[in-house]
C-alpha cells in the first residue's frame, strides 16, 4: 500500500444523498473508504481486506494523512475519486445483509449515472 506522506485537509463531496469525506493532493482526489463503508453499513476491516486483495484496486489503495476533526493528524485509506464505481461494481449486493442492501443499491445506482452522464457529455462533444 503507497503512503502519501503529505498533510492535507479533508473536504466534502456530496455523494448519494449522503455526504463522502475526500483529500486532496495537488489536483487528484481521494475518498476516504472507512467512513464511506460505515455510511453504507458495511464492515470496514472486511472491506479493507478485499481492497487490497483486488487486483485493481490493491495497486491504488493508499494511506494519506490528513487533520481529521479533533484537529490531530490521522492516517486514512484512500481510493482515488475514480475508482469508487470499481469498488462499488465489485459489490454484490445479496452477499450483504439486509440493512445494508438498499444503500448500496442507491450508491450503486448514483455512481452508474454519474458515470453514464459524463460519458454522454464526453461523446456529445466529440461529435
């Protein structure tokens, strides 16, 4: 797993209804995946597991430092922004329990029309 030793603050990116916490370094952004499991219902230290044991996303996954809101410096695993519909294809919803299932559905559903629209617009212009 890299580490990016370079000390950042947090910022908030509106995700799903939800909020989804994210760092910044230079112009590339991360999402910080305990929270972001948490928000789902999921077991974090499983889904830590299978990040780093995936072939993709094991190369990406990364620990960042950033003040968190006590004010203190804390490591935090990260995902690029990008690779977020990676993670959340790799889900397979009836494997969760029955709490979790329909968060994951909206989260699922959110970044495949995040996707699909900027794919649009992308062969819209090229045109």
């Amino acid at each position: 797993m890299e580490e990016k030793s370079k000390l950042i603050s947090m910022h908030d990116v509106p995700f799903a209804g939800d909020i989804v916490q994210t760092l910044g370094l230079g112009d590339d952004v991360y999402v910080v995946m305990k929270p972001l499991c948490e928000k789902i219902g999921m077991d974090w230290r499983s889904q830590l597991k299978h990040i780093r044991r995936d072939p993709l996303l094991g190369q990406l996954v990364a620990t960042m430092k950033a003040q968190g809101e006590d004010g203190k410096s804390h490591d935090m695993i990260v995902l690029p922004f990008y690779t977020v519909c990676a993670w959340l294809a790799h889900l397979h919803i009836t494997r969760h329990k029955e709490g979790v299932r329909a968060k994951l559905l909206a989260y699922q559903r959110y970044a495949v029309e995040v996707l699909g629209s900027k794919a649009q617009k992308a062969e819209g212009g090229a045109s």
